[in-house]
C-alpha cells in the first residue's frame, strides 16, 4: 500500500472534499457564508490550542503506557509516533489503521515487538473502554432529543466489530499458552516465504518470544500497574474533552448557543462509526455522519460550516502535519 501512498493521498482528499462539496452545495446561503468571514480570531486560536492539547494528551498517554512496561521515551519522540500514526491512518480504511506505524515505532528503541503492540493495543482498549462508558451515560441525559436515525446500523456494526475484537483480545491474553501452541501450526505458512528450514524455526521461536512478550505487558499493564492505568484514563479523558470543544468553540463563533452535551455525544457517535473499514481514514462517513447528528440542533448552513472548520482544524491538519512528520523520518531511517 505505502508504494501508492500518493494515490491514498489523493483518494482520501477527493473523497472528503467532494462529501464536504455535496454537503455545502445543498445547504449553505449567502447568510450562513457572512457568519463564517465573522468569526472571532481568537475563537479559532482556542480550536487549535484545543487540538494541539489532543495531540500532547495523546503523546503523553504513550509516555505513562510505555513506562508501565519498563521503557523509557521522550515526550517528543511519542509526539512524533503520534503524527506519523495519524498520517498512516488517513490513508488506511477506517481510522484505525495507523497502530502497526505505532507498533513498528515503538519498537525501535529497547522495547520488544510484543510490549509495543501490548503498549499500542492496551491504548484501543482503554479508548474503547472510555467510549462505550460514556456514550450510554450521555444519551441517557439526554433522552430522545438525539435521533441517530440510519446511523444506529454503523453503530450496531461497529459495536460488534470492536466486541468481537476485544473478545479474541481478551481469549488471546487468558488462554496465552493454549494459543502459542496452536502458533506453531503458521510454521506452514512460513514455509511458502522462508525456504531454509533453521531460518524458519529461528522466525517461528521470534514470533512465539514476542507473542509472550506482548501477553505479559498485557497483564502487567492491566493487572499489575494499576497506578498507570488509572492515570492513564485520566490523561485519556482530558484527551477527548479538549478535542470535543472544537466543535462548539466554532459554533460559538458562528452565533450559535451549542448544547455541550448533544455535541460531545454526536463526536464521540462519529468516533465509533469511523472505525468500520469502508473509507480511508473514515473520510466521507466522518462528514455525512456529523451534518446528519449536527443538524438536528443547528441550522444545516451553519452545520456544514462547522464541520467544513473542523475538519481542516483535525484531520486535514492531521493529514499535513503527518505527512511532514513521516517524511522527515523516512529520510532519518
């Protein structure tokens, strides 16, 4: 895939740009338009101090999980871990696909495969951990004033694509020993790439090491550090609350008065559905996604504005940024 980034690059663009050009040329006036050249400079300021904490809250997160499993990194080298992920991700269906860039990275310094994918997977968890707490919470205050309409499919799916996800996870984890047995059985599928036969073994006892590797930090991680894991999830929480205020910081800037609540829980919908493998990066379903729950409280004019702002503030910025970043360390390594 990363032979044709630059065709991913291009489908990604073309992809939100025409959502975002369908969803503008249906909705957007010459009035909503004058609001947008009206908002405040500072109020833009504080969108990108907001997403520049995200990504620091982000960083950090990596920090206190790779601590847990004895590694000690820079905050700065979890900030660039941090940018190059986001930029695989824009390119890889669903938004998910940057963890094998954080995995790959993570492991270059003293840390195993099998603590960086412990490190990497253990952070999905505690963000799917924090998600599916908070949602059911939040549309329970705010009773049937939300109407998710045809998006409850995608989230029935996405529900049991991330359940079924995490059960294989947790199976994986408790039946560790059941499982490495059952590893030596890919040594077939070796054969096809690796001829020599002590080759093969040795990349076979590779594998079941890093496969133990990953299953200890695992419980360490879980079971063991509970300090880290506990301030794990606060650094979590404040991760997606400085992000979730974009949207209303814009809508605020537009005129609108945002229900904090309807806003948040809408992201926090969108993040759930994005995960499912139709579109790189979840572009095209982010935007449609966020106009069908926005416009339930805000004029659709405004709503495409907002997530037109939005998106160049988070994933467009992302896409950018990322790109730099992964450059820079193409031309390092």
């Amino acid at each position: 895939m990363f032979k044709h980034w630059k065709i991913w690059f291009i489908v990604v663009v073309i992809i939100s740009g025409v959502s975002m050009g369908i969803i503008y040329y249906l909705t957007v006036n010459p009035e909503d338009l004058h609001r947008l050249m009206e908002i405040p400079i500072y109020i833009l300021i504080l969108a990108v101090v907001a997403h520049i904490l995200n990504l620091l809250f982000w960083s950090l997160r990596i920090k206190i999980l790779s601590l847990s499993v004895g590694e000690r990194l820079s905050l700065y080298r979890c900030f660039k871990i941090v940018m190059v992920n986001l930029f695989v991700a824009a390119l890889t269906p669903s938004g998910m696909g940057g963890e094998p860039a954080r995995i790959y990275m993570l492991s270059e310094g003293n840390m195993s495969g099998g603590d960086a994918t412990a490190v990497t997977i253990g952070e999905r968890i505690i963000d799917f951990i924090f998600i599916g707490a908070t949602i059911p919470i939040f549309l329970l205050f705010l009773g049937m004033s939300m109407d998710i309409g045809e998006i409850k499919y995608y989230l029935i799916f996405a529900s049991i694509f991330l359940g079924s996800a995490g059960s294989a996870l947790l199976y994986i984890v408790i039946r560790a020993e059941k499982v490495k047995v059952k590893l030596a059985k890919i040594e077939k599928i070796l054969a096809l790439f690796i001829k020599d036969e002590d080759k093969r073994k040795e990349t076979l006892e590779k594998i079941e090491e890093e496969f133990m590797a990953f299953v200890k930090s695992t419980k360490t991680l879980f079971a063991l550090r509970k300090g880290y894991l506990a301030l794990t999830f606060i650094v979590t929480a404040a991760m997606w609350f400085v992000d979730f205020t974009i949207i209303p910081l814009i809508l605020i800037g537009l005129g609108e008065n945002p229900n904090w609540l309807f806003m948040f829980t809408a992201q926090l919908i969108i993040i759930v559905v994005t995960v499912i493998p139709i579109s790189p990066g979840g572009s095209g379903l982010a935007e449609f996604t966020a106009y069908l729950l926005f416009s339930q409280r805000v004029p659709p004019g405004i709503a495409a504005i907002t997530i037109l702002l939005w998106r160049i503030l988070t994933f467009y910025t992302n896409l950018v940024l990322g790109f730099v970043y992964t450059l820079s360390y193409i031309a390092k390594k």
